[in-house]
C-alpha cells in the first residue's frame, strides 16, 4: 500500500473507527450515529488534525519534522479514541441513559420540580443544555437540547442527539402512561434514591455524573433485549399493565452497574465494557486493513480488477446472530451466571463449527470458517457478548459443564470454545474454560473439520 492511497483513505478509516465506537450500541438502541454528524464532530476534526504527519513518520518513513506540536505518541490514535468514547456511547445510547430515563420517570410521578432541576445540572455540566435556563419538566429538556444540538459536536466530541426521536418517545410514553394503574410507576422514593446512587457514586469515582451516566447505559444495552432499553416501547408498558413497574428491569441495571463500579471502579469497569469497540475502532487504522476507499483505487488503477483476490470483502452474516440473541441474550446471560442453563439458545450465543450438528438450527448458526470466527470476534456487540457469557461460566465455582448445561450442551460448549481458542490463542478466556472444565482437552471433531475446510479452501 502506497502513503498516498492510504492517505486517500483516510476519511473513510475515521468514519468507520467512530461508528465503530458507537454501532453495537447503536444496534442496540436503535440509534444510527450518520456519517455526515460524525463529519461534524471534533473527535474527526481532532484526528484529522495530527494524522498527515503521524502517516508520513509512521507509514511513509518521512523523517519527523518538528514543530510546536512537540512529539506524537505513538498510541496517539488509541489515545484519541478512547478520550472520547465514553461520551460518544453515551450521546448514541442516550435513551438507555439513567439521566434520560430517570428524568421521565419523575416527570410522571410528579418529582419533576425536585429532581429535574438536579438532573438538568448534569447536562449543563457537559454543556448539553444552557447553563442560564432552568428546567423543571422532560418537555423544556427536550427544548434546550433542541437548541443545544447544533453544538454537540464541538461540546461533547460526539455525533449530534436525535431530539425529535426523544420529543416522540417522551409523547407516547406520556400518553401510554395516563393508562397504567396505581403502583405501576416507580415511587418517588425509588426514583430519588438511585438518583442519589449515582451522584454519590461519580464523586467516589472522581467522574461527572454524565460519564458515569454514559457508562451505565452502554452497560443496560448491552445486557438487555432492546424492548426493555426504551421506557416507551410496548414491551414496557405491556409490562407495567400486566402487573410489573415500569422501567424495572432498567433500574434494576443500574442498580447492578453501580454495585459493580464501587467494587472494581470507574476505569476497570470500563475498559470491560468498551473493550470490544476500541478494538473496533483502533483495528480501523491499522495499514494492512483494505478499505473500500483502496479497493475503488485499485480497480481505477489495475482497469476493472484488483491484483490481489485477498483485498476482496468476504461478507458474512453475522446479523443473523444478533436477529437471534435479540430477545433472549439477556436470559441466557442470566442463567449462566446461576449456573443452570435452562432456556434454548444454545446454537447462537455459544457458536460452533459447520458440520457438528444436522438440524436446521445447527446448520443456520454455523461458523463455517476461521476467517468467519475472526469477524465474530471483531464485531462490537457478538464479541463483547461471548467475552461475557465465557467469563460468566469460567467465575462459577464447583460445578462441570454438565451440569451448568445438561446434554449435549456441555459438549457444544467444549467445541464453541476450541473454536475460538484457535483463532485466539492459549492465553484467551476460551482456553481457560477448556482447562477448568475439560482438563484441557479440545473438541477433535472441531479441530478436524477446521482443518478439512481450511485445505479446501486452498
């Protein structure tokens, strides 16, 4: 690869790294972080800014030219990515967020005047709402930041908030309201206690409430069915009608989210959860990673083809998995840590090689190359949810894998993890599952039929 062609590549390596920060809770949310907000926004503006002489010391060997820069380090990417990361998850999984949702919350059970306004403070901190203005209902929030939006960018290094989807959300969840019975809704106390928690918690950690706030809802999106991460949605308020308080299972993780920050704190816990993206997004800048932008060069250059077939895209569907965890991974999670798998989810939480089982499922959820568990890897949601799920097995104590999962599943799970145990290494999570629970022993037939579709690929 030439310096000038990943030169020419470049926005399109920056506008992948920043939605790769953002997809897999975007995904989860149902949020979409657009290019062109990620064009507007300072973490771009910010990269851009040092890279041309980051690429020609470090890509091109052009000697280092001084200047009042000073030195660049050279994680100066990582660096980068990751001083923004937390703000940019929480700004895409806003309404997974506890300052959005305890705002509603109060707003509908009448502590609107009390809380609010403590609420609102947080958002003034981050410069996400005029620090003149007072507010005391969701409806003058949803205002300010209708008037603040157009400054995300510069205020927050962060692609602009969607407002009009918050006003449409805040609406229904309004209306839908007016129709739950007494006692549905979480009692004032409830809302100002955690709210208490979490203000209490970010001064321990040293941490504005915001980025605290920020933490946790990356946190419930990735732990929760999308349907319980939107207090609006059906799934809410069916539930709240049919006997349950709405927004309990949201509660009830940050709850869980707090617990776990005071015992590891602020930095471990977030290296935990935004691992998987900043590997996404670092992996972006990396010289050897084809871009679409060289692959249009190329064929531009070589008249229609490409010299080398391995510069070719190798589309997986890997949307299949997360159509299929969707509802359940929340569940499945559950059981694991309990120790006693009880639900079906087997084929796609933990996946296993083509060829092992011959059922429509086993054959729909096969990994069906090396290359393909490498992208399972890669992918911001499926590979942080098989780090978590293999932990949560590899934390419990005194139990075999028959008896966390019955059989066959204990087998299934022997060859899920030699699975990823060759495409990650003896020192990965998979390996260690393999030695607690199997004496280190693989799955031959995985390995065999690894080796058999890795010779007829060549």
């Amino acid at each position: 690869m030439t310096i000038k062609s990943y030169l020419l590549s470049f926005p399109e390596r920056v506008v992948r790294s920043v939605l790769g920060l953002g997809a897999g809770v975007a995904r989860e949310v149902g949020d979409v972080a657009l290019p062109a907000g990620v064009r507007r926004s300072q973490l771009y503006q910010n990269l851009v800014g040092t890279t041309l002489r980051y690429l020609a010391e470090n890509v091109g060997g052009v000697e280092a030219v001084r200047g009042t820069m000073g030195d660049i380090p050279e994680d100066f990417v990582a660096r980068r990515t990751a001083g923004n990361a937390v703000e940019v998850l929480g700004v895409v999984a806003f309404r997974a967020s506890p300052v959005w949702v305890l705002a509603a919350l109060a707003d509908l059970a009448g502590l609107g005047r009390h809380l609010i306004p403590e609420i609102a403070a947080s958002l003034k901190a981050r410069g996400l709402l005029e620090e003149a203005t007072e507010f005391t209902t969701v409806d003058q929030i949803l205002d300010g930041l209708e008037r603040t939006s157009g400054r995300l960018a510069s205020t927050i290094n962060a692609p602009p908030l969607n407002v009009a989807e918050l006003r449409a959300e805040w609406d229904a969840l309004r209306e839908e309201a007016r129709g739950l019975r007494p006692g549905r809704l979480p009692s004032p106390e409830t809302i100002r206690a955690l709210w208490s928690q979490l203000q209490a918690e970010s001064a321990r950690q040293g941490r504005s409430v915001f980025e605290t706030s920020s933490l946790m809802a990356v946190s419930a999106a990735r732990a929760l069915p999308r349907g319980v991460l939107r207090l609006g949605a059906s799934a809410g308020v069916g539930a709240a009608r049919s006997g349950q308080v709405l927004g309990a299972a949201l509660l009830d993780d940050y709850r869980r989210t707090l617990g776990e920050l005071r015992e590891v704190g602020y930095a471990a816990y977030a290296r935990r959860q935004l691992a998987p993206y900043m590997r996404a997004a670092v992996n972006q800048f990396s010289p050897g990673r084809s871009t679409l932008t060289e692959r249009i060069l190329n064929r531009i250059r070589f008249g229609g083809s490409a010299p080398d077939d391995r510069d070719r895209v190798v589309a997986y569907d890997l949307d299949r998995f997360l159509k299929a965890q969707e509802d359940v991974y929340a569940e499945a999670l559950q059981e694991l840590r309990a120790g006693h798998k009880r639900s079906h989810w087997m084929w796609f939480v933990f996946p296993q090689f083509d060829g092992l089982g011959s059922s429509a499922m086993s054959r729909s959820y096969a990994i069906r190359s090396l290359e393909e568990a490498q992208e399972y890897l890669r992918h911001p949601a499926l590979g942080a949810r098989l780090a978590e799920c293999t932990k949560a097995v590899n934390d419990l104590h005194g139990l075999s894998a028959r008896q966390i999962f019955g059989t066959p599943d204990d087998k299934k799970f022997r060859s899920s993890m030699t699975l990823f145990e060759l495409v990650s290494g003896p020192d990965s999570a998979f390996a260690s599952a393999l030695e607690k629970y199997f004496a280190g022993e693989r799955d031959a037939r995985t390995i065999e039929l690894v080796r058999l579709a890795s010779e007829g690929d060549r």
